[in-house]
C-alpha cells in the first residue's frame, strides 16, 4: 500500500441512518436500547443500489470501498448465523454485502470489510481493557474468550463468502494480544491487508481525521488515513456540517503524496441512497483528484531539496517526472525554487493542465543583505493563475 497507493471510498451505513443523527447516536444522545435496538424491525433500504456506489467511486477515481460491516452498535450488515441482530431480520431482508460484492466485481472496484470489536449487543461484548464500551449490553460481564470465538465465526464468514477481500479494517483496539485473529484472516484471505486497530499490529496504521504527520517525509509503514465528508459523524446525518473542498483536498494530497492511502468516508441514509449533499461533497474533491491524471498514485518520494522559498511542499517523482505537491496552496502566483537539477524541459500546472512559463533567473525579493546583490538564480515558475484554485492543493508538474 505504501507504493500501491489508492483513493478509496469508506461508507459507514447501519441502523442507526434511521435517527439521522451519527454512527453512534445510541450512546452519544443516550438513546433507550429498546427503541434503537427496534429501530431494526423499521430498516428498509428500499432504495439501495449498490451499482450506483459504485459508479459513483469510480466516476471519483477511486479503486475500492470499505464498508461497515459491523458497528459498534452490533447490527450485522450481512446474513450472519451467529445473531439474529442482522439485516436479514429486517423489513429489507436481504444481505447488503453480497449485493455490494457482485456490484463491485461487476465493475472491477476492490472491496474491503469494516468490522468494530467492540459490540454493544453481544453479551460477552464488554472489554475493560478497551475504549468505546459505553453502551456494552452486559457490563457487569466480560469474557473475551467467548467473544472472540464469536468474532472468529462472523470473520469467516465475511472472509469466505463475498469474494476477494481487499482490506480488513478493524476498529477500536481491544487492547488484548490474540495473533489467531489476524491468522484467521490471512488464512481465508492470502494476500490481504489487514491494519492495526485490532488483535495484533497488522501491516499497515489508519490515521483518522486531522493526522500530523512531518511534513514532505514518507511515512515509514503502510498507511491508510481516512476522512469524512462531514465533521460531525461517519455515519448519516440530517443537519451535517460538512469539510471544505479545500479542507478534504489539502488533505488528501498531503496523506497520497507521502505514499499512503486515503478513504474518504460518506453516510448513505435509511433509504440506502448517497444523497444530494453527500455527493456534492464527494464529486468536488473528485473534480480535483481527477485532473491529477494518476499523480498522486503509485509515485515515489522525490529526495532532491527543491527549497521553495516561500511554501510548503512534498515532491514525488513517476514517470520520470517531478510532481511537486504544495498541499496548503501557495502565497502568490509564482513558485521560486532555490535547488533544481537543470532547466526543465516543461512546466505544467496539473489543476488545469496548462503549461507554465519558467526561467532561471535571479529574483529581487532574494538578495545578500551586505551587497544588495540578488542572490543565486532561482528556478522562477510563474503566471499561476492561484485565485482561480484557491479551494484546492497547487500540484506542479516538471519534465526534466
């Protein structure tokens, strides 16, 4: 994944689309389990089309999808044997994953599976040793051994039935070393990605939200940050408050050109639909990361200092260009750089595709403060037209 990087789509879709509220609206607004729990028996995605997900993807750039599965609420998106908490008990009574799973096949999109340890319904879902256990069922009760036999059966079947798996994202670590869990997936999966939020370190870290990291350094590990489009929940939510475009982008070329991945996250609704808000957000950060024509994918870390004077980059190099990545925008409409390795041959602002004057040439803002002489000839790119990106990432493409 750390050179095999990709743009995927997380969904994070349950019962709880039903309040319109969060992922976690059971324990965030102390909902009665009763009546969240009930909220099963209202389920009807009756406009789930899981071909349309996919469409939608691809038509962002993206290669493969992650779902929840299961949520920390416990409700199983699949036809599980092992509760009767699952999708087929409902007025929709159909397995979501397998629809997702042929869909996906159908249009060449990898799929991956979200699965959350902790479990609020299960009565051996309760873990002191870990976090998120707030609405456990039985909390005066723990037995992880039992619990895991439980997750162990679910995860075959997950890992045997819907095809090949592309990632295994486990959610909340359960703060308890148990190497099977992650055997049991290779085993049924060779070849799998698996990431450290569960039983053991797995292969590759799942930042989330606003990671720092050291800027314009590749991350050392596998990597996979992910995101939402909306800031206050994963899962749907009527009165959302969504991310800037330039918020999601920055982001997202920050993440990609250090060599990782990046899921970008949408909540579909009861209905089963992406709607109007969510994919308005969804294809204007697609309207960016397709004009990067592949850049951001694949590339390798460039080590050559540019030394931009006055604005933040990471450079990456494929194809035997440079693509210089400046992540939060750059301050005029001209990047001046200190280092190059010989004139380029072209320059080419890959948000519009246009070719970009440039000249080696000594600037007067850069001088020697005793002679007043301009200091060495800068690699002088300009005529960027900044303004009219002001909602997005500057990505400089130069052919050496």
């Amino acid at each position: 994944m750390t050179h095999e990087n990709k743009f995927g789509m997380f969904i994070h879709w349950g019962i709880y689309s039903l309040t319109g509220l969060h992922e976690q609206a059971i324990a965030r607004y102390d909902l009665d389990r009763a009546y969240y729990e009930g909220l099963a028996n209202e389920f009807d995605p009756a406009d789930y089309d899981p071909e349309q997900w996919v469409l939608l993807a691809k038509k962002a750039g993206m290669k493969y999808i992650c779902i929840t599965a299961k949520h920390h609420d416990g409700f199983c998106m699949w036809d599980t044997k092992y509760t009767d908490y699952n999708i087929m008990n409902t007025p929709y009574g159909k397995d979501v994953l397998k629809m997702l799973a042929d869909a996906c096949k159908k249009h060449g999109m990898l799929l991956s599976f979200y699965y959350s340890n902790p479990d609020w319904h299960h009565e051996y879902g309760y873990n002191p040793a870990s976090t998120h256990q707030w609405k456990s069922a039985r909390m005066d009760t723990s037995d992880t051994e039992k619990y895991r036999e439980y997750v162990k059966n679910q995860v075959t079947e997950l890992l045997t039935n819907y095809g090949p798996i592309y990632t295994f994202f486990w959610d909340i670590p359960p703060k308890i070393e148990d190497p099977s869990l992650n055997e049991l997936v290779r085993k049924l999966q060779p070849g799998i990605y698996i990431n450290d939020r569960g039983w053991d370190k797995g292969d590759f870290s799942t930042p989330e939200r606003e990671y720092q990291a050291a800027e314009g350094v590749s991350f050392t590990r596998m990597t996979e940050a992910c995101n939402s489009v909306g800031q206050q929940s994963w899962g749907y939510r009527a009165q959302e408050d969504f991310y800037t475009k330039r918020h999601l982008c920055c982001s997202i070329d920050r993440i990609m050109s250090m060599g990782g991945s990046y899921l970008l996250n949408v909540g579909p609704n009861a209905k089963g639909v992406i709607d109007e808000k969510y994919t308005e957000k969804l294809m204007a950060v697609a309207d960016w990361y397709n004009r990067m024509e592949g850049c951001l994918e694949c590339a390798e870390h460039d080590p050559f200092s540019y030394e931009p004077r006055h604005d933040k980059y990471i450079a990456t190099k494929k194809n035997g260009k440079t693509y210089l990545h400046f992540y939060n925008g750059i301050i005029s409409e001209s990047v001046a750089l200190k280092n190059y390795p010989g004139s380029p041959k072209k320059v080419r602002l890959m948000n519009s595709g246009a070719e970009l004057p440039f000249a080696i040439e000594p600037l007067p803002e850069f001088f020697d403060g005793k002679t007043g002489k301009a200091s060495a000839p800068f690699l002088h790119i300009y005529g960027i037209p900044s303004d009219e990106f002001v909602s997005e990432p500057i990505v400089l493409e130069i052919e050496w």
